[in-house]
C-alpha cells in the first residue's frame, strides 16, 4: 500500500502543473483517500476506514497489478480476484461503476502497448506475434482479429503505417503513454 501511495504522490508532482483545476480536485481526493487507506492499514484499523474508501484503494491496487502484469497471459480476471483474496463477483463489482470491465482494461491496454510496439522503429525486425505475446496475446488469430476490431486495420498494416509515417518524421504514438510499471514488468 506504501509503494502505491508513494508511485501516486510522484505522478502527482510530476503531473500536477498540467492538470486542469477540476482534475487536481479530483486528485487530490485520491490523495486523501490513499494516505487515509495507507495509515489505516498500518494502524491496523483497515475496519475503521468507510467501506468506500476501502474500495476505491483496492481498485487502485487491482488497476496497479494489471499494469504491472499485462504481459502475463494467466492475467485474468480470476486470477486478480485470486491474487487480491476477493471473489470474483466482488471484483466485478469494483468495476461496474468503471467505464470498461475488467477484462475489457485488460485487452485495451495489451492491445495499446502492442500498438505502440508495432510503431517502434528499433522492433521494426521482431514478427507481430512476437510483440503480441510479449503482452500477453497467446493465439495470433485471437489477436489479429481484437486489433482490427479496435483500430480498424491489421496490426501488420499498422505496423507498415506507422513506420512510414515514423520515416516521415511525424509522432508515433498519438498520445498512448506507456506506464513506467509496464515497461519494466514486460520487456
């Protein structure tokens, strides 16, 4: 719980000059609820603290845990309701108030960081299923057809694209940022 506070305090900082007003209000209501979180879990008063603020933490952790293990293919939902010693049904309901399901964050971002991968001109000699199984993609068929539907094109047109685009000198990635924790749990 620390280490989430402390990656989220540093996000903070790094960030915060270019969020708008609202977005720091928002923030820093976060903030609160991690430190109090954090301070009930080491005072061993986890009980104490509102049951909302209980589970907007957890999903912090859950929605960390995904990021950090995107390129594990056992990544499911089980597996996370499993690794946070909840049901499932508990899990499903964490995110039924999120704009996607679990599995829906899943796929999305295993399919963003295979996007930006494809974009990458030093990956350009590694096959596509190479860097779908990097994220966690096991059949190349399964993942050829979530691409397309996602982006509309095949992750090899993509690839040729934006490489092309790349060599004309033009931005890569259209704004996907890469989470610190995906990179280093992935390569």
């Amino acid at each position: 719980m620390g280490a989430i506070l402390a990656q989220f305090l540093v996000a903070l900082a790094g960030n915060g000059p270019d969020c708008r007003p609202q977005e720091l209000d928002g923030l820093g209501n976060m903030a609160v609820e991690l430190v109090a979180s954090c301070l009930a879990q080491r005072l061993g008063a986890v009980r104490e603290v509102p049951a909302q603020i209980r589970a907007h933490t957890l999903l912090r952790q859950i929605n960390a845990f995904i990021e950090h293990n995107l390129c594990d293919p056992e990544l499911t939902p089980d597996a996370i309701a499993d690794r946070h010693h909840i049901s499932l049904r508990s899990l499903y309901t964490l995110f039924q108030d999120q704009e996607e399901s679990v599995a829906a964050l899943i796929r999305r971002r295993r399919l963003e960081q295979c996007r930006i991968d494809l974009a990458r001109p030093e990956l350009r000699d590694q096959l596509v299923l190479t860097i779908a199984a990097r994220w966690g993609f096991t059949s190349a068929t399964a993942f050829s057809r979530t691409f397309r539907a996602a982006y509309g094109t095949t992750p090899s047109d993509y690839r040729h694209q934006a490489l092309d685009t790349a060599g004309a000198g033009e931005p890569e990635d259209e704004g996907v940022s890469r989470p610190e924790s995906s990179r280093r749990a992935c390569q």
